[in-house]
C-alpha cells in the first residue's frame, strides 16, 4: 500500500480504552478486539466489575454498539448500556486452547 486506507481505524482506539454510560459512568474496559475471517470487527469484549481485575466479568457487545468521538484529543467510548446492564449479560471467558471466547459455565 502507498496509503494508509481512508476510513480506517486502528485497534488502539479501542484496545483496553475505558467505556461510558451515556451519563459518562465508567463501564469498564475494552479486553479485546473480535474480528471475524474477512478482517471486520464484529464484537468487543469488555470487562466490567470487579478491582484491579479482581471479580471482574468479561461480557461481548457487538462492535456497532459502540459510539465513538472525540474529547481533548482523546478517544471517547460510549455505549448505551449501564454497568449494572452489563454485569447481568452473559459472561465469557477466553479458551487458551481454542483461542476463542466461550460462555461462562455457571
């Protein structure tokens, strides 16, 4: 490529970035990025709860969930969920051996 391609975003801009309720409440923190075979972003993992990662719950939204924009030249995430939201969804935690993000067993 001699250019970057125009719409394109890295991966920092999410990658373990902070993520608001629309009242600009923490949630949590963005765990990982998903990507599907073609190279597009279908879901991100956030990880809610808990201190210093202590209890901490993984949950996945999808990609298009969250909103971003700028403030003071920094990223801004927001998603239209509340951490309370979000700590009674499904959680997930990641499978070494499949490389993949499977539902908790409860």
């Amino acid at each position: 490529m001699t250019a970057a391609p125009t719409e394109s975003w890295t991966v920092t801009n999410y990658y373990k970035q902070a993520v608001y309720d629309p009242k600009e409440s923490k949630i949590g923190d963005i765990d990982d990025v998903l990507v599907d075979k073609s190279g597009k972003v279908t879901g991100l993992v956030i990880g809610v709860g808990g201190f210093l990662g202590a209890g901490e719950k993984d949950v996945i939204v999808p990609f298009s969930a969250i909103k971003m924009s700028k403030r003071n030249d920094k990223w801004w995430l927001t998603l239209d969920e509340t951490k309370d939201d979000l700590k009674n969804s499904r959680g997930f935690t990641y499978d070494k051996t499949s490389t993949t993000w499977v539902p908790e067993k409860k």
